[in-house]
C-alpha cells in the first residue's frame, strides 16, 4: 500500500496528517501534538493506520512514544483506525466518550450497521475496526482532561446533535479546538461550510447548542477533522449553524410536501447549491465527488428526516 504521508506543520508543535481515507486526500485529517506526552487527536480509518504510523515515524514518535490517541466521536473515517493504532503503540492510552467506548471495545455492533449502511463499499472506504483492550480505553462525560505533559492539556467538552458520544477539545496552549464534526465539514478549497447531519443521532437543538458551547470556549482556531485549520472562528461557527437551519428548513418543506428521500434530495441539492463554490459548474468536478463521497446531500437529508420523524 501506498504511504506517502503529507504532515503540514500548524505551529505550537501541532502537525496536520492527512489521513488519506480511501486513498483521497485533503478528505480527512488527523493531528499530532507533538508535547511532552505526544498525542494523536483522529487518527481516522483502519485502511488509514498504515499512513499515520508512517507519519509518525517520520516526526520521531516510534511505538513507545505515544501517550495517548483521543477520538472526537466513533464514525468509522475518525476513529476506524483505533484498534490499529492501539495494537501499534502499545502505551497508549485511548480516549472516548463514555457513549463511545464500548464500541471502541466490541466493535461489532457498530461494523453491523455500518455494513448495512454501506455494503461493499465499507471495506474500501473504512476497512475494520479492530477492537481495543477496554483496560486501555479511557470514557470521558460531560468533561475530560488528557495530560499532554509540562502543565499543558486537552480539554473534551460534550458536543452532542452530529453524533450522540462527541466531544470537542480545546487545547490549553494553542486555544485549538479540536471541533470533529460538530461544527460540519469545511472545505479548505473553497472556504464553503456545509453541514454534516447524518442518522440516527442528529438533532437540530442539540447540534446548536454545541455550537453555542464551542463559541463560548472561546477558541483561537478551529482544526477540522475535514478538513484543517480555520482562524474565522466566530464566522465560521456563525456560517454552521445557519447551514444547519437552512438544510432542515428545505428538508421540512419537502416532507411536509410529501417527497420521498430521492425528491427530498433533490430539492434539496436544488435549494442549498447556491450556497456552496465547492458545488458551482466550474468546480473542478473530482472535488465535488471527493465532498460528496465524504458528506452526501442523501445522508444529510435522511439524517434530517429522521430527527423530523422523532420529533412528529
């Protein structure tokens, strides 16, 4: 397999890794702190293990080096590769949400219906996630601290509405804030923010008072796990929740028109595409399946349907 790492260096000993989910890049990445305690925030799919270890070995962390490995939430393209990771590095510690870690422990619940969602296709996207020795796996609640060593840590704060065991994490030296998916994807090449709804755990009210909670952190910069680094902090939380009204707006109206998911979708698409560069007829057409690849306008609005259905 191909291993050819791009690491991009983010300053306060913080490193980019593209993770390279499905062989794509610039679709997922993970983040090295390279502290006292090193420590790997996302380091994505089970087909991406071989990339980030190659990575890390290039910035001098070798299988004793790393202290822990923190996931945002359990989606397969941000944590499918922990037990990969974990049987690699053998001392560290991995860190979850308590509503994620017994999936991190016994996967196979969660490969289930991840496997009825995406068919064949889970094993080229995602590959499997390998369980982990559940004495390594560390659930943090509503807050959680990692040590990363010298006075320096990683606050989790619970950001439900995306996925129901997500957290955010706030870095006490930078001011990063590790956001996940809990504030949508943003796409570096065209500056778009486009939300990330899918089922079964997405809910409107939640997912703005987590957008709420990660303004009122104040953070200094915004690290997406899809995809890098934003200083607009306030626009950028701004632009994601307007996203998320406008996408369950158009969704309302279409179910309560009656459309099935397909029509749904359709309008949908037809209602939001003026809101994105990264949809416009002259964008490089290998981008706009890379994005759609990764946060599919049907999986946002059968996300959305099915929030609206709980909530009839």
């Amino acid at each position: 397999m191909d291993t050819t790492t791009t690491i991009t260096p983010l300053g306060g000993d913080v490193y980019e890794i593209d993770t390279r989910m499905a062989g794509h890049t610039g679709i997922t990445a993970g983040y090295l702190i390279l502290s006292d305690r090193p420590c790997l925030v996302e380091p994505g799919t089970a087909g991406s293990a071989p990339v980030v270890q190659a990575a890390l070995r290039e910035m001098g962390v070798g299988p004793d080096d790393l202290a822990s490995v923190v996931v945002t939430h359990i989606h397969l393209d941000h944590a499918g590769g922990v037990g990969d990771i974990a049987g690699m590095y053998p001392g560290a510690e991995v860190v979850v949400h308590e509503k994620g870690a017994r999936h991190l422990a016994d996967p196979s619940r969660l490969m289930r219906s991840a496997r009825m969602v995406y068919g064949d296709a889970l094993d080229t996207l995602f590959g499997e996630l390998k369980p982990t020795d559940a004495a390594r796996i560390r659930a943090v609640e509503d807050t959680g601290v990692v040590d990363l060593g010298g006075g320096r840590r990683l606050e989790s704060h619970y950001s439900p509405g995306h996925a129901k065991h997500h957290v955010g994490l706030v870095d006490s030296q930078t001011g990063d804030l590790y956001v996940g998916d809990a504030a949508g994807i943003y796409i570096p090449e065209t500056a778009d923010v486009r939300p990330a709804t899918p089922p079964p755990d997405f809910d409107l009210g939640t997912a703005l008072e987590s957008i709420g909670r990660f303004r009122s952190l104040g953070p200094q910069r915004l690290l997406f796990a899809h995809y890098g680094p934003v200083r607009e902090v306030e626009e950028t939380l701004e632009r994601s929740a307007e996203e998320l009204r406008i996408w369950v707006d158009a969704v309302r109206d279409a179910r309560d028109q009656g459309l099935d998911l397909d029509h749904a979708v359709a309008m949908v698409v037809d209602r939001t595409r003026g809101r994105y560069a990264s949809m416009g007829d002259d964008v490089d057409p290998e981008l706009a399946a890379k994005y759609e690849l990764l946060n599919s306008a049907e999986s946002n609005v059968a996300g959305i349907m099915h929030a609206l259905g709980r909530h009839a």
